[in-house]
C-alpha cells in the first residue's frame, strides 16, 4: 500500500455519503465451474472488479453493518449486506494483497522498484 492509495482514497470518498473501497477491474478470463470442476460458463468480466484494501465507510454505518452482519468476506460486502452501494475507487496491480509464500516476493520486488511511481 502507498500514500498514493490512501490519497486518492480519501478524496475521492470524501463527500461519498456510504463510502467505498479500492479494486482494480478483472484482467483474468473467469471461469464458473460444476460440481465436477467442468467449465460451465465463461463469465463476462467487463463489470467485474477485484476488491483490494484499504476500504473506508462512515464509522456509524460502518459499525452498524459489522454488527448485524453474518457470512460476510470483507468492510464493503457488510456494507452491502446493510442495503448500500460502495463505491469503487480505481486502484493498481501494486496494491498487492499478500496471501501466499510467492507474494511475498512479489510484494519484496514491488517496495524495491516503486521509486517514481507516485501517482
């Protein structure tokens, strides 16, 4: 994450009534499998976003959502699950989310290579 990311964030959320998170558009073809790992569609990606952090709500509604919410993955799928609409703020492939040994790597060769990429 750099203060580029939470800038961008911060303005264009700030005036946001509900609030909203960083994701970046899906690049990746999707596939939606059967119960036997078959393809069963192809799914089409051209509204499709990948969550990314930080995500930012109003702290009322934001703790409001938490509390009355069940089986939820993340802030804004609460946040839906109270019956609001996040907003999307374009975020970047650099905002890595570190979940697996390789990532770790990759997030290493992103902190040693970033100079010049403020946004």
């Amino acid at each position: 994450l750099a203060p580029w990311h939470i800038d961008k964030l911060i303005r264009e959320l700030a005036h946001d009534e509900v609030g909203g998170l960083l994701a970046v558009p899906v690049a990746d073809t999707l596939k939606r499998a059967d119960s036997q790992r078959h393809v069963a569609a192809t799914v089409p990606r051209d509204s499709l976003w990948q969550a990314q952090t930080p995500q930012m709500f109003r702290y009322v509604m934001l703790r409001r959502a938490l509390e009355s919410a069940h089986h939820v993955t993340d802030e804004a799928s609460a946040v839906e699950a109270a019956g609001l609409r996040p907003r999307l703020v374009e975020g970047d492939a650099t905002n890595l989310k570190v979940t697996y040994p390789l990532d770790l790597h990759l997030a290493e060769w992103i902190l040693n290579n970033r100079e010049g990429m403020n946004r």
